[in-house]
C-alpha cells in the first residue's frame, strides 16, 4: 500500500513561470490538504479538497493559487507567474473519509524554487 | 489569537531528561487533537494522537485538557534520536470534513 505519492520531489522554475505540483493520495483516502512550508517557518495551510470539491480554501493566495482534485487522477496545485517568495516546500496530505480522530498522512513534499 | 499555539523552543535537554511541550487551540469546537513529529526537511509523521483521558506510547504520554483548551506531551527517558520538532495538531471539523490545524512547532535538542 503505496503511501501519499508527490512529484516532483524538486521542482525549480524562472520567475514567471508556472509550476504545477502533484499528489496521489493513499489508496482509499478522498481528502487531500496542501500546506506550504517556507524556510524555517511552520506549516501553513492552503486548501482542502474532496474528489471535485474545495471544501476550504481559506489559506490559498487570492492570485496565482488553484488546485484541484479530479474525478481521475492526482490532486494538482498550481502556480501560476512564480515569484522568489513562492519558494518553499509543499506537502501534501490525505485522510479517509470525514469523521473524528482521523488522521492525515502526508507525502515527502516538492520542494520549489524560484529563481 | 493563533488558531494553534506552541513555544518554538529550541528545548535543548541531556540524554535521559524529561521534557514537556504544551498547545493551546482556539477553537473550542475543535474535535480531535495529534502530535506529529517533523524531522529537519522530511514530511510531517504522526507521533500519537490525544485523547481525552489521555494516553500513554512508550516513552511518549499525551493529555488534553478541554476545559483550558489545552494540550500537552511528555517525553522521558529522552534519546538523541528524539531530536525534532515537535508538530501540535487540531482537527476542527468544517464543512463536513476535516480541517487540520498545524502549530508552528516545538524544536528539541537532544545532548550528549
């Protein structure tokens, strides 16, 4: 039973570009979170996704963030226009369906820089 | 108020100290509580989650108190392997799923 699967593991990109980022959840999970971790700083919540919801996207940037989480395939964020201060690392999570006590399990994170 | 609020330390203590970290939360609706571990520049792991009556893991005792809104964890006999830093966790239902709250976290130093 693979575990969260994020690629890239290392992603770098010019400012102005765009970088997408990937994450498969754990066979059976349906929740996805991304957090965004910045050097030496705490995570930082960005977005909750269901398969095709946002449930809570209270942590994304209003500009340049989306995410997405398919009927078929990974949960994608995306990055459009890169500034140096997206850099960061990011990690994904997934849990199973709602109820209390559930943890998250996360994946090695992509690790962005913009240069 | 932060929503999760933990010293960042760093706890420097020997090998073999007792040490204890402390969370305060917010939210009192806030439904399940978790300590995860973080080493330097890996993923976040779940160390053990926390219940009400409070639970034991080796080494690794964890309380909550609702009543303060309050959560801890106590480590003994502490190893060098301990090193890390040390994540509070809350979960506060939203929208009909799960929303988890990460503290900034607790640094610990464990020293020959």
């Amino acid at each position: 039973n693979a575990g969260v699967m994020q690629n890239p593991r290392h992603l770098v990109r010019r400012r102005g570009q765009e970088a997408r980022l990937r994450c498969s959840p754990m066979k059976g999970h349906s929740h996805v979170y991304w957090y965004r971790q910045l050097p030496e700083e705490g995570l930082k919540f960005m977005v909750y996704l269901q398969k095709e919801n946002i449930i809570d996207e209270s942590g994304m940037p209003k500009e340049r963030f989306s995410a997405e989480f398919p009927k078929e395939g990974p949960s994608i964020l995306r990055i459009q226009q890169v500034v140096r201060g997206d850099s960061a690392a990011y990690f994904c999570a997934s849990s199973p369906a709602k109820g209390q006590n559930t943890e998250a399990f996360f994946g090695q994170g992509t690790r962005l820089t913009v240069v | 108020r932060k929503e999760v609020e933990q010293d960042p330390g760093p706890f420097n203590v020997p090998e073999g100290a007792t040490v204890a970290f402390n969370c305060t939360y917010s939210n009192s609706a806030s439904q399940s509580f978790f300590w995860y571990r973080q080493d330097c520049r890996k993923e976040p792991k779940l160390l053990m989650s926390v219940y009400s009556s409070g639970n034991e893991d080796g080494r690794f005792t964890a309380q909550l108190n609702r009543a303060s809104q309050y959560i801890s964890l106590l480590i003994r006999d502490s190893k060098l392997s301990d090193s890390a830093t040390y994540l509070c966790v809350v979960n506060g239902l939203t929208g009909g799923g799960n929303k988890l709250t990460f503290g900034t976290g607790t640094q610990l130093k464990v020293e020959l």
